[in-house]
C-alpha cells in the first residue's frame, strides 16, 4: 500500500459546518426585508437557528484549525438576524393582537 492511512485534517465532517451554516443563513436572512418576511417565515425561523447552530460549531472548530473562519462567522451572523426577525414579526403580531 502506497498510500498514507492517516487521516488529513481536512478530511473531517467540521469543515462542512461553516459552509452549511452560510447556506442556511443565506435562506433565513430574506426574513429581514417586509416584502418577503411573511413569504419565507415558515423556512425563516428553522434556517436562522439551524445556521446559529452550525455557525458556532464551526466557530469552534475553525479556531482549533479545522475548517473556516468566515463562512462560520457569515453563516452565524445571517442566521441570528433571519431568527431574530421572526421573533420581531411574532412580538409584532402579538402586541397587535392583545389591544
């Protein structure tokens, strides 16, 4: 066998998390513009903590080396603004509807 066994660094399911979460984060952040926030509040909410999630795992894998630094930090970013979007719509609705 001439090939080596040992496993690369970047042969690890981490370094997929800082570009899923920009993915993710990109599908929730339509929720910030009125126009659209009523038309993608069902893909909303569960893309932005998804991207949350996946975003802060990368965080902490990048910093140790593995994978990269910015689609995390992107993908978190996106992704906090898309969720806390939807819980301004919800806050929003909400108060209208008690008065």
């Amino acid at each position: 066998m001439s090939a080596p066994t040992t496993p690369d660094p970047t042969d690890t399911p981490a370094v997929a998390l800082g570009p899923t979460a920009l993915v993710l984060g990109v599908i929730a952040a339509p929720g910030l513009w009125p126009g659209l926030m009523f038309v993608v509040t069902p893909w909303s909410w569960l893309a932005g903590a998804l991207a949350v999630t996946f975003g802060l795992a990368g965080i902490h894998y990048a910093r140790r080396g593995t994978g990269r630094m910015w689609p995390a930090v992107t993908g978190t970013v996106l992704g906090f603004l898309g969720l806390a979007s939807f819980f301004v719509l919800v806050t929003a609705v909400s108060g209208w509807q008690s008065s």
